[in-house]
C-alpha cells in the first residue's frame, strides 16, 4: 500500500509551475501524479501561439508516469476538464484530492468514456 502524502504533491506541482512556458496567458500550471512505482511525476503546461495546440500541465505528468512505465497513477493533484477524460482511461481509481476532498478519478467526470464501451 503506496502512503499519499497530499502536501509534498501540491508542493511539487506548484515548483513545477514555476517551469511553465505560458507567454501568451502569464497562466502557470504544474501538475504532480504519484505512480503505482512510489515515484511523483511532474509535468507544466507548455502553451502554443496557436492556443489549441498548448499542453497541459497533465498531460506532461501523465506522459512522464507512463514513459516510466509507473504502473498506472495513484494519485493526482490538479487535473483540467480534457485530462479527466484522459484519467478515466488511464487510470480511473486514481485518487485527486484538490485541498477540500479526496475522491476517485471517476467522480470527476460522471458518464466518462471508458475503453469498455467501446465493445
């Protein structure tokens, strides 16, 4: 059983921010995933003059877990509205905590699609 320390996640996503390249919104974002390995991954996101191709700070984390081959995410701090989608198959009894509660991947985006309805 991996311990989930809240607190060291949100530090490490707020010192990820820090490394963001976000010239057009000023807007920082850092992300922090614990893998099922023990290891926290960190991404920023990375924004794009075309505004639709910018990266999430998410994305990067999760990219890093799975380039790793983490096992899967256990827990997260900070995920956008597009990378819940991307959780749920990833990784949906993954833990967020966003400072007030802690709930699973799931409860994020009630009626997600899951690779099983692609049956």
């Amino acid at each position: 059983m991996i311990t989930i320390d809240w607190q060291n996640l949100r530090d490490l996503a707020a010192e990820a921010a820090w490394s963001s390249y976000s010239p057009y919104s000023n807007f920082k974002v850092g992300c922090a995933v614990l893998g099922e390995d023990g290891v926290v991954y960190t991404g920023c996101n990375v924004e794009n003059a075309s505004y639709g191709l910018t990266l999430c700070a998410e994305c990067g984390a999760i990219s890093a877990a799975t380039l790793a081959k983490s096992g899967g995410i256990v827990a997260i701090v900070s995920p956008c509205g597009r990378c819940r989608q991307l959780l749920i198959e990833v990784s949906p009894y993954a833990l967020y905590d966003n400072g007030f509660q802690t709930v699973q991947v799931l409860d994020l985006l009630p009626g997600g699609f899951r690779p099983d309805d692609l049956v």
